[in-house]
C-alpha cells in the first residue's frame, strides 16, 4: 500500500510539473492575444480553467499511480503507461501551439490528436484497473470540451 501512495504522489506530481509548465505558454498569451478573439457564448471564464485543469491532473496523477503500482515489469503496466506519458506530452503540446504559438488551427490538430491518445491510454488503463480508466475519463470529457471550444475560436476567427 505504502508502494502505491509513493507511486500515486509521483504521478501527481509529475503531471501537476507538466500543468505548470504547460501554463507558462498560456500565461504568455491569456491576457493580449486570447483576449483578443472572438469566441462563442458558451466558453468559460478563464479563471475557472486553472482550478478544473488542477484537480484533472491530480485525476491522471493517481490514475498513472495506480497503473505504475501494479509492476511496470509487466507488459500491460507498460504500455498503458506510454500511451499515458505520450497523451501528457501533447497535453503540454496544445499549450505551446495554441497560447505559444498563437495557433488555432494547429492546435486543433494537437488536441484531437490528444483526444484519441487519452482514449487508448483510457484503454490500456481499463486492462490494468478499472479504477484507473474510470479517473481518466472526467479528463477525457474535459478534452471533448475543449477541442469544441478550439475549434469554434479557430472557427470564428
């Protein structure tokens, strides 16, 4: 049990590293550029974006936690945690390209490219835990949101 809380805080933190660095690209931009855009009645306020992305990735952190406790010697365990740290890196990407990069567009690719990594890392995770799989999926759906979101503001501008 004691393995698996040292696993879980990793992972938590790990993805909460990955959030914070993501956020340096955002930050860069939030407050000229995005405010700038034309965008459709129903996108959020941005201060509802940080609290929503903190607990999604302390969601993924225990989620990956979980995998990683039940033996990264084991195929299964391995590969679901590749597909994992494979969707984190383009979680960061979408980030960089749409704040960074000030790309609608291109981040429209990123994120559903984001979309069908975190359904497979959702898969590989429900062969390891259910639990696992099941903590992914408010992310998912996060996702989902967000790619709509994306592509109105590419959209409309």
């Amino acid at each position: 049990m004691k393995k698996k809380l040292v696993y879980i805080a990793i992972s938590m933190t790990v993805c909460l590293l990955i959030g914070i660095l993501a956020s340096f690209a955002t930050q860069s931009s939030v407050n000229d550029w995005y405010q700038t855009l034309n965008k459709p009645s129903f996108n959020p306020p941005n201060w509802i974006f940080g609290p929503v992305w903190g607990v999604l990735y302390i969601l993924m952190g225990v989620a990956a936690g979980i995998v990683w406790a039940k033996g990264i010697y084991h195929l299964w365990v391995k590969t679901a945690l590749y597909h994992f740290a494979f969707q984190l890196l383009f979680n960061a990407l979408w980030s960089i390209v749409f704040f960074g990069f000030q790309s609608p567009f291109w981040a429209l690719i990123v994120i559903l490219t984001l979309l069908i990594l975190i359904f497979l890392t959702i898969r590989w995770f429900k062969v390891v835990s259910k639990t696992a799989a099941v903590l992914m999926v408010p992310y998912f759906l996060w996702v989902c949101f967000a790619a709509v979101l994306n592509y109105k503001i590419w959209e409309m501008n």
